[in-house]
C-alpha cells in the first residue's frame, strides 16, 4: 500500500493509474476506520483495479462548536486497518494541504441540502460538497462509495455530481450496525456504557416505523410520533429530528403513497454525542 500525503503527487499517481487503463475508486473518510468503513472498502475492491481511501477530518464541515478538535484521530491504526482491506493507496493529506492560503471556492447545493442536518448544522453540507469536490477532482475515480447511514449527504453528493458533470458513478453500501441495531459510526466511542446501552433504540424506532408502513400506515405524523414516544419514553436521548420524506427530493411527507420510495431520518444526541441514522423503504 502506498500512502500519499501531497494533493498534487496524488493527482499524478492517479492520473498515471488511468492512462495505464485501471478503473479507480475511492473511499473517503475521516478515518477513525469501523467495520463499516471495512465494509465500503470491500465493495471498491470488487469493482476497481485500483481502491484509493482518503482520512482526512475535513474543518469547513464543522461549525463552531462542533467535534473537529477531539474527533478520533489514529493514522497509524487507520494505515493497518486500509492495508488488511486490500487499499492501494492511502490519501492522507493535512487540512493546510487540503485548504492552501487564501482559500475561497466552496460548493454549495441548494434544495436537498436544507432540511434535517442543513437546518441543524449550518454550513455542513457546504463543506462536505466542497471536499467531496476537491477529492475526486484529486483522485480522479470512476467510482466513489459512500454509506447509506449518511443518507442526506449522499443525496447531495448526487445532486452535486449531476449538475455539474463530475464523470464519476457513485455507489452506497447499506448501513452496517452493530448486534443490537446500532449504526456504525465513529462518534459512538464517545457514548458511556448507559448512552451506548440506550442508543439502540435509535435503530429499534426505525424498525417500527418500517412495521407501521408495512401493516399499512400512511400518515407520516402518526409514524413520527410513535418513533419520538419510543425515543422519549424509554431513554435520555435528546431529539434533534425524526423526519419521514420522500427519498429522492427529501421532501416532508404528511401521506406516504404506496410504491413511493421513502426515508425515515432522525437525529438524536445522547449526552455530548450525537448519532444519525436512516432507513429508505417502498411504501
């Protein structure tokens, strides 16, 4: 494996990588590597000559406020982990490699970008689309993959891509959980033992919304406050939001209607920490 610290050097190798005819993808993340980053790196190597993951705890995505200085941070531990999942390259570039002096270009989507974490976190969106630009105009991929947990981000990836013609196919991996239902995500080794105990029920609410479309439920507030009793009742959790949209415009749903694709997304923090997950099903 071969780790690239230098944007300009990545570029290169990965420009050389095409011209010799391989089929790039990346990965990329913040590191801080779970079974479920395992899981994305995976599916890369099934559909590329070349799987390319990038760590990089990117700061124009945090606000102020945020986890950006104590978010996990073990390169070394990341570096075995991309090595032992077959990576090729591993991009690790600094924040002042990322974002040089004078910085002053971001991307900003509009519409799928404003709801959910876009009303929470302010400026989110704008700086995950930003990075997401500037690595795939970096590693230059046929194929990018990314987790359905972040469901929202994906959308506007999407969005970013079609409307400006980035040549790039995205993939999404399901959502990989841990026994109890939990999501995989890095922030969960902030939970205590009775925070972490009590996450579960994020998934477990989930699971009954899918019920409730299932047997036939079609109001969305009805599906909303059962999933906020279960989340209230029973733990300290602190909702952010539960939203049940429409999948693709992440529009606010009232009335679901049968054969509509649908994603229920909620947000809930336990203690300091604050957990995200999803579920998309045809109602």
């Amino acid at each position: 494996m071969k780790t690239i610290c230098d944007a300009s050097l990545m570029q290169q190798d990965a420009e050389a990588a095409r011209l010799r005819g391989s089929r790039l993808a990346l990965v990329p993340t913040m590191g801080a590597l779970h079974d479920g980053h395992v899981a994305l790196l995976h599916a890369a190597r099934g559909r590329a000559d070349l799987v390319i993951l990038s760590v990089f705890v990117n700061p124009t995505q945090f606000a102020e406020g945020e986890d950006y200085e104590r978010y996990p941070r073990d390169i070394d531990r990341d570096s075995a982990i991309a090595r032992e999942s077959g990576v090729d390259v591993l991009f690790a570039p600094s924040p002042e490699g990322m974002y040089g002096k004078g910085f002053q270009s971001f991307v900003s989507v509009e519409g799928v970008s404003a709801p959910f974490e876009g009303e929470s976190r302010p400026g989110h969106f704008r700086g995950v689309a930003t990075v997401v630009a500037k690595l795939l105009n970096i590693t230059k991929p046929h194929l990018a993959v990314f987790g359905q947990k972040d469901a929202q981000q994906v959308a506007v990836i999407r969005r970013m891509i079609r409307d400006l013609n980035f040549n790039v196919e995205i993939l999404v991996v399901p959502t990989v959980r841990e026994a109890d239902g939990l999501a995989m995500s890095s922030r969960n080794a902030y939970l205590s033992p009775r925070e972490r105990a009590e996450a579960a029920v994020l998934s477990a609410s989930l699971r009954k919304a899918e019920e409730l479309i299932r047997s036939g439920e079609r109001r969305g507030e009805a599906i909303v406050e059962t999933m906020r009793g279960m989340i209230s009742s029973g733990t300290s959790g602190a909702i952010d939001y539960i939203a049940v949209a429409d999948a693709d415009s992440l529009a606010r749903l009232t009335d679901l209607h049968t054969g509509q694709e649908v994603l229920i997304t909620l947000a809930v923090r336990f203690g300091k920490t604050r957990l995200i997950d999803n579920i998309q099903i045809t109602a």
